[in-house]
C-alpha cells in the first residue's frame, strides 16, 4: 500500500492531467470495499452487545463515554490553540447570498432516530443505523435463546472478514489510481487560494496523529508507540489514499484485535468491546472530523470576521452539537451561525479532496486511541505511574508549542505573499468593449437642452449613446487601477452600446443631479445601480428591474455587533448614518424613531474620508461587501427583523419613451440569454476574477524545455 501511494504521487506530477482517466478505477475499488461495511456494522454491533451481560455493557458504555469526552477535550484544546496561529490577513470579500438568505437547521431527530431501519440502511445513514444495532444488540443480552441469532450473525461477520481481507489485499491498484489521479488533476489555483487553510490542518492533524493521540495510548496502556504506528498502518494508508475512514472499519477492528494477541492482552470481552465501540468511535464526533472546525475558524479570518474568545463557548458547543450529523450539514451550519458567507463552503469542497487527506488518517488514529484506552480502562490496566507515562505526557505539551510556531510561521509568510483583496477588485475588467470615452464633466454643447428628446434613431444616426454614471458607485460604476471606467452597469453599457452598432461616452453626475440631467438631455441614459423608487417616478422614466439588492449597514468591524438586530439598533439613544441614495425610505425610518439620523452625500468616498462622523453606512449588502476590499477595516452586516430589499434599473427622461420601450425590450433578451446573471456573477459575487492557471507536470516541463 505505502509503495502504490508513493508510485501514485510520482505518477500524478510526471503526467499531471493526463492520468485523470484513473478516477473511475479507484472509485470502482472505494466501492468494492464498501461492499460489507454497511452489513459488518450491523453484524459486530448485534453480536458484540448481544454477547455481554447488563452489569457489563453499562461498565463499558460509562467508561467508553469517559474516554470519549476526554479527548474531545484535549483535542478541542488542541484546535483552539491552532486557531491562535492564523497571521494578520487583509480581510475582504464579495458579496454572499448567505447574508439573505435563511440560516440551516440540523434534523437530528431524521439523523438519530431510525423511524424505518431498512430505509436508514439503503439511504446509507450511518448514525441512525447504529442506534438501531445498539438497541437490538442490548435487547438480545437477557434473552436466553440469544445463542442461535448470535452464532449465525458471527459466521456472517467471519464471511464480511474474509471477503473485506480479500479486497484489501488487491487494493494497492485502487490506492495508485486514486493517489495518481488527485496528485496529477489537483489545480495550482486551488493550491494558491487555500493554502493556509491547508498548512493549519496539515500541522493540526501531524499532532494529534504522530504525537497527541499515540503518546496518550503510550503513556496510559502497555502498548508502545512504535507498535501502535506499525498496528495502525494498513489503516492509516488506505484512509490517507481513499479519504474514507468509512471503508477502513473492519480493517481497525482486526487490527485491534490481532495486536491484543499479540501483546498477549486478548480475550473475549476485548474482542467484543473492539467489535462494539469502533462503529460508536465513527458515528459519534472525532476528532478527524473536528479537525474540519478549522475551516470554519479559517473562513471567519479569510472574510474578515475572526472569531472571538468570548465565541469561542458557543462555537464549540454549537460544533460538538452540528458534528453528531454528517461533516458537510455541520459545516454551512456552523457558517450560517457565524454570518459567515455560505459561498465559504464551496472554498472547503475544492479543497475537501485534499483536506481529506489530513482528516481521514487522524479519525483512523482517533478511533484506535479511543478504542485501545477504553479496552484497557475496562480491564482497570490504566495507569500513569510509570517514567515512560510521564515521558509521553510531557512530550505533547512540549511539542504543541513548536507545532503552533511552525504554522504561524509559515503561514506568516504565505499570507504576505498572498495578493490584497482589493487588488482583484481593482484590476477587474469590462471584457467586450466598444468604441467610447469617458468625460470628467458634461459638455458645453448638451447644456443648451436641444438634446433633451432622444429616441433610438437619433442615438443610430449621431452613432454615440450617453451614459450617466455615478463616479466610485462600487461595484455598479468606478476607476480600476489602470484608470478605466469599469462595473456591472458599464459592462451592460458597453453591450447596450453594441447592439444597438453605436459608440459610448460615459458622463458623471452625482445622485441628486439625475432628475435634471436626465430631462435637460446631459445624456441619454442613466446606469449605475440607481434605486428605483417611488418618489421619483413622478421625475424620471425607470425601465424594469435589473437586480434586487438587500439594505444593509456598513461599519468599522468592531461596531458591526451593536447593528445585528433591529431590536438593537432601536435600543440605541442616538445614531448617525450616512447614505447615498434611500432618501424616502430613510426619511419614514427617521419620522419612527426621530432618535436615528441620517446624512446625505454626494459621493461614497465622503463617509471613508471621515468615518469617525458617523456610526455607519447606510449602503446595499452587495456594494457594501464590495467596499470592504478597498477598507477592509470595515465590515457589512444586515440586521435581522426588517431590512429590506430594493430594485435597482436604468433611467431616462420621463419623454424618451420610445427609448425606455426599447431598453425594457433589451433587457429582458439580456435576462432570458443569461448576461444579466453573467455580469452579476462577475461584478458582484466575484465569480471568474482570477484566471486559471495550468496544471503543471514534469513531462510538460520536459517537452517545454526540449521544444526551445
């Protein structure tokens, strides 16, 4: 197995993308060895309770639970001190849905509860069957004519054996496959994207399955260290290669098992208890899967949003609660609990493949640790008495230190190297231009108003529409960095301007010149992210609805809390806010509680220049996050109880109706061929703003060297 994952990595970065054909082998072979999983599980669970008598399964079960929870206590800790380790990050992100949208709850009563077993074992509902086992295992123990069930379920579970060794001894080719084919596809980018994540799960997961969780069975039981790596490894490499700890389970139990005899510590009871409590170790939460909650820690620092000490309580309990279900419904919960972007999940899926790798060897590790110290804890052989105790007691306190120095350090170094987030929002740009230019003020010549009524023909024939555009209207209209007028509104401009065969020029205003420079003819068209609302319609044509934006509050990161609910904001003696746009909305909020008050400004910049005259911007979730790049001092939150969402559109002057007909008509071809959503996804969501790069490969490197 070791040599086939060594020949696997080789492989993967000689050929690169060419092996991606081996995929379909190895998940052919992580299929053959789920094959007895779910029937072995059922088998030793009935077979290893069933076996005992009440007053010993109550002695184990208490004991097991003991050893359970002081791991998760020591590993708990272990995490929270690599948490410590995430260096200062210029925090800044896009826009998430997940700020809108509903937070997940956790069914565990679908999850735990086996109302139809047999529906639990074809839906593959690992905690639910493990209930219903346990219960059936426990009913068997007082009855008498247990013997003849219980023979026949142990010749099964020898026939599961036999058939898992079979596999297992062929299973080198699945591992190379597999090894080949991740080592040979996975993507620079996503390397780049998430590496310090991966050098904190890495460091994490290297102490708790080298140094943590074998020196507490070293230190408490007659097993040596040494041994217990040599005993684990089978396991070990299969979980590492498969990312499947669910497939190696028969493979720990009689590894256990062997090894008790060998050591000369086997009997009945150990076998049974090893048969019983591997299957509860998987269900219950271990600490591989907890390894995961470093990502949640990561993805809080990544946008901006580190977690407290004082979180640190509810964050744990809330984990320990989510991770009794399966890793991927504890994740977008534990995200959607912090306010944490749920896009962040899709971060840990392109990374899960390698995660993975980490966290199935550590939950292989955890389960023989766990099992190993309960067998001896049951037989009353636990005990700290010894030199060599002491010795790997002290060790992993030792270590931690310099395993929480060499992630800082590393990742110290990979995020100074990493680019700042307002460096992509910065350099993004529109992709199809066409002819135009942008002005720095309206021109001389629209001001005598003989351009006030424009209809299609006239902008065909003068082959030049006009847009007004509001100067640093992030993400709908600013300058990148190469001085170029960009944003989901000028990218639509730009295709406006295609379809209709004319060039473009771009004329600013500010928000409340529109109505007079709409209807004075200082340009045709008005776009960027303009609020379609009520008082204004009496003044301007607006066309249909072009996106739907969710208000928020923008603020220091550190005043985000006093803003999560409504019920708070109410509960403040005074506040001050600036805002752009939302005069009449803002207006009604101030007539209901005259102790809230709010400034207009000309332009978004005002409030960054002086942000210490105001408690907050009044500002939409969308462009607020995208604000938060350029000042990642300053973080967006939508306060729970009643903000509400806005339309967003395109304006004209109240008698180019034969120019709204046609700008209605055009977007709802935009719509339906999907460049609306195209730009939204781009502009907004900041999906495609980094380009792929290519995978690389020792052969291609050869063939690029032999080519010059």
């Amino acid at each position: 197995m070791l040599w086939a994952l060594l020949l696997g990595v080789a492989t993967g970065l000689i050929f690169g993308e060419r092996v991606a054909f081996l995929q379909p082998i190895g998940t052919g072979f992580v299929k053959l060895m789920q094959i007895t999983i779910f029937p072995y599980i059922v088998v030793s669970l009935i077979v290893g309770l069933g076996k005992f008598n009440p007053e010993q399964v109550k002695s184990i079960l208490v004991k097991a639970a003991t050893v359970m929870v002081t791991l998760w206590i020591v590993g708990l800790a272990a995490i929270w001190c690599f948490t410590l380790t995430l260096p200062k990050h210029d925090a800044g992100t896009f826009f998430s849905p997940a700020l809108i949208s509903p937070a997940t709850s956790i069914d565990f009563v679908a999850q735990y509860i086996p109302d139809n077993p047999f529906a639990s074992l074809a839906e593959g509902n690992v905690p639910a069957i493990v209930i219903f086992c346990i219960a059936l295992g426990m009913s068997l123990i007082a009855n008498k004519r247990k013997s003849q069930v219980l023979d026949f379920l142990e010749v099964v579970g020898q026939g599961l054996t036999v058939i898992s060794k079979k596999i297992i001894a062929i299973f080198p080719i699945g591992i190379f496959a597999m090894t080949a084919s991740t080592a040979g596809t996975l993507s620079v980018e996503q390397l780049h994207n998430l590496q310090v994540y991966w050098v904190l799960v890495l460091c994490l997961g290297l102490y708790l399955m080298l140094v943590l969780l074998p020196m507490l069975v070293a230190a408490a039981t007659p097993i040596k260290y040494r041994d217990l790596i040599y005993v684990m490894r089978n396991a070990w490499i299969t979980a590492f290669s498969t990312g499947n700890v669910f497939i190696v389970l028969p493979v720990i139990t009689e590894g256990i098992k062997a090894h008790m005899r060998k050591i000369g510590r086997n009997d009945e009871q150990s076998d049974h208890i090893a048969e019983v409590l591997v299957p509860i170790a998987y269900t219950f939460p271990s600490l591989g899967k907890l390894t995961t909650l470093i990502f949640v820690m990561f993805a809080a620092w990544l946008t901006g949003n580190p977690v407290s000490f004082s979180d640190i309580p509810n964050v744990t309990l809330s984990a320990m609660l989510s991770y009794f279900a399966n890793v991927h419904i504890a994740i977008p919960f534990l995200l959607d609990s912090l306010r944490i972007p749920a896009d962040s999940y899709q971060l840990y899926l392109s990374m899960s493949v390698l995660s993975a790798k980490v966290v199935s060897p550590t939950t292989v590790v955890y389960i023989f640790a766990f099992v190993l110290l309960s067998i001896f804890y049951c037989r009353k052989q636990l005990h700290f008495k010894r030199l060599r105790s002491a010795y790997y007691v002290i060790l992993p306190c030792a270590l931690l230190p310099a395993f929480m120095v060499a992630s800082f350090t590393l990742n110290s170094h990979l995020a100074s190297g990493s680019k700042a987030a307002n460096d992509v929002i910065d350099n993004m740009v529109v992709s199809d231009q066409v002819p135009g230019h942008v002005l720095s003020h309206v021109p001389q010549a629209y001001q005598s108003g003989e351009l006030s009524l424009t209809n299609i023909d006239v902008i065909k024939k003068r082959n030049l529409l006009r847009v007004g555009y509001v100067v640093d209207n992030v993400p709908f209209s600013y300058f990148n960095q190469k001085d170029e007028l960009v944003g989901f509104d000028i990218s639509l401009a730009h295709k406006l301007a295609h379809d209709l065969n004319v060039e473009v020029e771009f004329i600013p205003f500010q928000k409340h010149q529109l109505n007079e420079y709409l209807n004075k003819g200082y340009f045709d068209i008005a776009m960027s992210g303009l609020e379609i609302n009520v008082a204004d319609l009496t003044k301007v044509r607006f066309s249909q609805k072009v996106l739907e934006l969710q208000l928020a509050i923008l603020a220091k990161d550190y005043e985000l809390s006093r803003f999560k609910t409504v019920e708070l904001i109410r509960g403040v003696d005074t506040l001050n806010f600036a805002h752009m746009e939302y005069a009449p909305l803002l207006k009604r909020v101030h007539e209901r509680n005259a102790r809230i008050h709010f400034k207009q400004l000309s332009n978004l910049q005002d409030y960054f220049k002086s942000p210490e005259q105001f408690d907050g911007l009044v500002i939409s979730a969308e462009a607020g996050f995208a604000w938060s790049m350029f000042y990642p001092e300053f973080g967006v939150v939508v306060p729970e109880g009643g903000m509400p969402k806005y339309p967003i559109g395109f304006a004209v002057a109240k008698r180019n109706l034969d120019l709204l007909s046609y700008v209605d008509a055009w977007l709802a071809i935009q719509q339906t061929n999907g460049s609306i959503e195209d730009a939204y996804n781009y502009w907004i969501l900041g999906l495609g703003t980094q380009q792929k790069e290519t995978r690389w490969s020792v052969l291609d490197d050869v063939i690029q060297q032999s080519s010059k």
